[in-house]
C-alpha cells in the first residue's frame, strides 16, 4: 500500500515540478505531510525522552534528505532510472545483511529485474543527476535503519509526525531560497496538499507500522517493488506504455518480493509458537 501510495503521488508531483522545481516540490510535499502528521497524531513531543529525540532526530534529518536528493535527481533523469539507482542502497543493505543462500536468490531476482526495467537506452545519462539518485540511495538505507531504532522506541504515528517535523526542518531553507513557494497558485496548492498526502504522510505511516514487524533486510528486499509500481502507474495515470522486457522486470521484481516474504514467515514461525 505504501509503494502505490508513493508511485500514485509521483503522478502527481509531474505535474508540479515544471512550475515549482525539485526544492519546491519536496518543501510542499515533506512541510504539508508533517503539519498533517501533527495534527493526527499530536505526537507529546515535550515528554519525549532523551533516548528518543537522539532517535527521532537523525531519522527526520534522513528522511528530509532523501526527499530532497530524490527529487534533484527526478530534474535531471527520468523517474524509472532515477528510482533503479535509488534502489541501490536498499539493495545492498539486503546483500549485507544476508545470511542464506536462499536470500542472495531473492536479490538477485530483483537486481535483474531493476536492471531490466531501468532505461539505459538512450542519449546518455546526467552523471549529477545519476549522483543524486545514488545519495538519496544512501539516504534511504539511513532512514531504513533510523527508522527501525525509531520504530522501538516511539509508537508508528508519533514517530512519523515528529521525523516529518526535522524532515520539513531540513528542506525548508531550500525551498525558502528558490522562491518557488511565490508562484504558488489555489490549484497548485492543492495538488501539492494531495502530494502530500500520497508521497510522504500515508505511506510514511504505513512504512512506520512495517518497520516495527519486519527486519531491516526483509523491508528492504521488499521495496524491490518500487520500480515495477512506478511502471505500472506510469501506464494507468500517465498512459506510459512498457515494452516486454520491461513486463518481464516486472514478474521478477514481484517474484523476488513474494519470495522474500515467504523466506521471512518460515523464520518468523518457529519464534511465535
């Protein structure tokens, strides 16, 4: 739910980022998520502990960071290849933590699968964008580990609407400085509230809830379906036709999560009885 919810906002933030550039589109999509967040949740931020604002705090400043890096690179390549070398760091945070044979198949599964969906065809690739895509990577292994510690320390909904909040922190200079936020319009306004909604506040919380039952390598094998959902929704919001190989990336990268999944359940079992 949360990789559609995030693919279905992209669809959105296409239509925002010609008129608002990458820093306004992160400063709306991040700044309108955390002031959603807070008054969901209303997380008690003045009786939070010490142990947790030194796990909320970094977690938040990741979180920012990867949004922002995010969508830098999403200015300069196209989203299929920017989202394939984002996966990069997830991916290798799976390698890392593996321990079985049977877990480096999955990864595999899904690194060819990324690598078929991927557009390398083409008249080459912006090297700084192709490096903002690989920062955010890095970006996303940190929020995947943050936001385990998080996770065991601040319920799911507190802790999302308090990380958002150094998120919105992180990026708000940015945003402030590009000036974007003066060429706001109601429309743009609120497309970027529905952005918000669908990019960050949603799938955030339901990521949150995921974290706190999953092992950070389960969850990052499973996030093999970024690409696939991006092409999918490409095709049913944007009308982006794929051609086979690019279908068959798709039934490996779904192959690989199910696989995942299954391996993390007969491990899990022995443990609850």
């Amino acid at each position: 739910m949360a990789i559609l919810s995030v693919q279905a906002g992209a669809a959105i933030a296409k239509g925002l980022f010609p008129v608002v550039g990458a820093a306004g589109a992160a400063g709306m999509r991040i700044g309108l998520s955390a002031l959603m967040l807070l008054v969901a949740f209303r997380p008690p931020l003045r009786q939070l502990t010490a142990v947790q604002w030194r796990a909320v705090i970094p977690y938040g400043v990741a979180l920012g960071t990867m949004n922002f890096l995010f969508y830098l690179a999403l200015a300069r390549i196209p989203l299929g290849l920017c989202v394939t070398l984002e996966f990069v760091g997830p991916l290798l945070l799976a390698v890392a933590g593996s321990r079985r044979a049977v877990d480096v198949v999955w990864v595999v599964l899904a690194g060819v699968g990324i690598a078929l969906i991927a557009p390398w065809a083409g008249h080459g690739v912006d090297l700084l964008g192709a490096l903002f895509a690989l920062l955010a990577g890095g970006c996303w292994v940190a929020y995947i580990v943050l936001g385990g510690r998080v996770s065991q320390v601040l319920p799911g909904g507190a802790a999302v609407a308090t990380g958002m909040l150094f998120a919105s922190l992180t990026i708000l200079p940015f945003t402030v400085a590009s000036g974007s936020l003066a060429l706001l319009t109601p429309s743009l306004f609120g497309a970027g509230v529905a952005l918000a909604l669908l990019s960050s506040a949603l799938p955030f919380s339901l990521e949150m809830n995921a974290l706190s039952m999953l092992p950070a390598r389960s969850f990052s094998i499973l996030m093999s379906l970024e690409p696939a959902a991006a092409a999918l929704c490409g095709l049913v919001f944007l009308h982006e036709h794929l051609i086979p190989t690019q279908w068959l990336a798709i039934v490996l990268v779904v192959v690989a999560s199910v696989g995942a999944t299954v391996s993390a359940k007969k491990v899990a079992a022995p443990v609850e009885v």
